[in-house]
C-alpha cells in the first residue's frame, strides 16, 4: 500500500473505529445489556481471533458479547 494511502487508511481507522477495549468501556459506562460487533476492521476474523477480541472487550464489560456473522438476528 503506498505511504499516502496506508496514511489516509491510518487515520480513519483510528478516528472512525473503536479498538475492543474502548467497546468494552464503552459499553460498561452505557450499561447496555449486551454487545454485538457488527462491524469488524479488518473483516472476517478466525475463531482465535474472535476470541482475542472478545476477551479483550471483557476487560471491562462483564455482559454478553458477540461478533455477528451476515444474516445473524438478535
């Protein structure tokens, strides 16, 4: 990716997307009943990843999480 792109791209992940952490104190200060991840940078993930990023958001909050997969309901 040239430098200028890989910059740009930077930016608005860092300005536009939450970490897993910041989900999860996000979360806990809203005191929603559940989280559900419908958006993941940088897309599909693999199941230890999923994890990763589910515990990561547990640090925080202690309710129910997921990532959602296409066409899930909740």
């Amino acid at each position: 990716m040239p430098e200028k792109q890989f910059a740009a791209m930077t930016w608005h992940l860092s300005t536009h997307h939450l970490t897993p952490t910041q989900v999860g104190e996000l979360a806990k200060r809203g005191g929603v009943g559940r989280v559900v991840i419908t958006h993941i940078v940088p897309g599909e993930l693999k199941s230890a990843d999923k994890d990763r990023y589910l515990q990561e958001i547990g640090r925080n909050y202690v309710g129910p999480a997921v990532i959602a997969d296409d066409l899930d309901r909740f």
